[in-house]
C-alpha cells in the first residue's frame, strides 16, 4: 500500500473506534484488522493476537472506565520501517485519548472528571489491513491524575504533554524529509552508544554537553514519561535525566527496534524491548535491582539539521514488575 493508502486506513480505523462501546469494539477493530493481527500493549496487557483478544484485555476495560472518549492526536506520519529484518508501511499517531474518567480501570479509581491519557502507537499495514499494532500508553500519569502517587518524586517534572512547538505534526499529506530525520536519529543514536558508560573502567569520547549539542538544539525539549519527568535545554536534560540514567543503570544492552521510520521532520521507533538494563540503586528512587528490560517510544521532531524535541514513553511498570514491584498490585494495597 502506498504510504497514502494505509494513512487513509488507520484513518477509518480510528473514526470507527471513535463510536465504539464496550460490547461493539471487538466488531469494530476486526474491521480493518487482520485475522492473526499481532497486537503489543503495556503491562498488564502485553501480547494478543486478533479482535476479540485484543477487545477483551485492553479496549473493553477501557472504554467501560472511560466515557465520550476523544482522541486528540498531535503527530501523525507513515514511513517504511528500516529496521533490520522487518521491512514494511507502518503509521504512527501520538497524542491523548481524553475522555471523562467514570469507573474504575486497572484498579485506578475513577475520578468522574476530564483525562487525558498519553499514548503513542505503531500500526503495521499490508494487504488493506493492519497486521501488527503497538500501543503505549503512560499508566503512571493516569494514576497521578486520579491523586496517586505509587513512585518516589521524579528528577523531571511531568505535566499533560504539549504536541510539537511548530504545530505540523499532522502529516495527512505525502511529506518529504524524511530520509535527513531518520539520519539525524541515527548519528545521534550512534553518539549515546560512544559516549554511554557500559561498564567498569570505561571513559565517555566527549562530554555529555559537547555530545549532545552535535544532535540537539540548546533549547531542546525531552518530553519523558511520568516517573521520569520532562526536561527542558542541554543542561537539564543532563542533570534531569541523562546523569541518572547512565550512572543507575549498567550492563546496557541493546536488542534493536521492532519499527524504525521517518517522514518530513517527524520519525522515531519503539523496541520489544530496546534494551537491558541493571539498576544499581538510585534510579527512580528505587534500590538495586536485578536486570530488566525497557521497551521504548522515541519520537523525535528535527528542526533544520538537529532535533528540537523527543517524546518518549516507556512501559515503566513492566520495566518494574521484572524488579519485583508490581505497581498495580500497589495501588490496591495503597486503597485499603
């Protein structure tokens, strides 16, 4: 399908979903899904294969605690995945599913006001159909909103995320560009692996300032998920997130991207997972911890011939959950 053709896809398909109720969104998805449609979505909902799985673990439960659901996109754009392996057309959203929090989900208590829930997803399109789907949402952020508070104070500060500063991240049309983003993504993927300290003994090439300005504006914007926080310039980020990040974790491993892809001046990726990690005590505000994996969203805006901002979701309760702290299982005793 040309990049046009499963925009318009993923288009109807979200039209549809648009007037879904909990006991019509099974027929709905299978619509423009295919049969064996490969589905990815956070703890707790991780893999399910085809409509009604997918209905049953995840948009069902949704749509029962969420009513008169809107969703507000901020970035939408296709690509060819140019990650190793897996050629394909994928299209990819990010924005909010707003909606009135009426009941409870996950064990998240309902509010009975507005909220807005981040998400980012991958769609996979072949043959007139989406074939594989990924689906981030920021779990943590919702639990905020409803007044919990289930992680130590985070380093960056969260907020209902803005989209892009330039406002044309909705790319309904054929966009060129994309080839310079994916580029500029990949040399500034190659500066964090040259200069990440992987191990006893290891020195950085340069310092983290002279890094990052290579690939990134000074007045960058590193919008993080709630645990993390956003961070704003050179400077913050570092001390906000890049310090913590590189002197908590250890024995990085990297495992690659599941979706790589690019158009005009919006591309990113997500991995499951991306990478391993080892805490060892002091990220998050959490103790040392056995190794565990991240799965990731980057999305990134260029503007010229660096990137001006970074969206980034992580499934930050799996990442938790292989630690031995399962948050959901938390909240219930947090309520009781």
């Amino acid at each position: 399908m040309s990049f046009q053709d499963a925009k318009a896809l993923v288009l109807a398909h979200y039209d549809a979903l648009a007037g879904a109720t909990p006991a019509t969104v099974a027929g709905i998805l299978a619509e423009r899904t295919s049969a064996d449609w490969h589905w990815r979505g956070m703890h707790p909902f991780y893999e399910q294969y085809g409509a009604a799985d997918v209905a049953a673990s995840f948009w069902a439960p949704f749509l029962t605690a969420m009513r008169r659901v809107q969703r507000r996109p901020d970035i939408f754009f296709a690509g060819t995945n140019v990650a190793a392996g897996r050629p394909g057309t994928w299209v990819v959203s990010m924005g909010h599913l707003m909606g009135l929090f009426d009941a409870p989900f996950l064990g998240i208590p309902p509010t009975g006001k507005i909220t807005m829930l981040r998400y980012a997803e991958f769609n996979c399109v072949k043959d007139g159909k989406i074939v594989e789907t990924a689906l981030f949402i920021d779990l943590v952020h919702l639990m905020h909103q409803a007044g919990l508070r289930p992680l130590p104070p985070q380093t960056g500060q969260h907020l209902v995320q803005p989209g892009p500063l330039t406002h044309d991240g909705l790319l309904y049309d054929d966009t060129p560009g994309g080839e310079a983003t994916l580029a500029l993504i990949d040399r500034m993927i190659d500066d964090i692996a040259a200069n990440s300290n992987t191990g006893p003994g290891s020195t950085p090439r340069e310092t983290p300032q002279k890094e990052l300005s290579r690939c990134w504006h000074d007045d960058m914007l590193w919008w993080g998920p709630d645990g993390i926080g956003a961070t704003y310039t050179i400077d913050r980020y570092i001390t906000q997130h890049q310090q913590p990040f590189r002197t908590h974790l250890t024995d990085r491993v990297f495992h690659g991207h599941q979706a790589k892809l690019a158009e005009g001046n919006y591309g990113g990726f997500f991995g499951w997972a991306n990478l391993s990690v080892t805490p060892t005590g002091g990220y998050m505000g959490l103790p040392k911890g056995p190794t565990a994996d991240m799965r990731v969203v980057d999305i990134y805006r260029r503007d010229g011939d660096k990137l001006a901002e970074n969206w980034i979701f992580i499934d930050i309760l799996h990442f938790l959950d292989m630690q031995g702290l399962n948050v959901l299982n938390r909240l219930k005793d947090l309520q009781t």
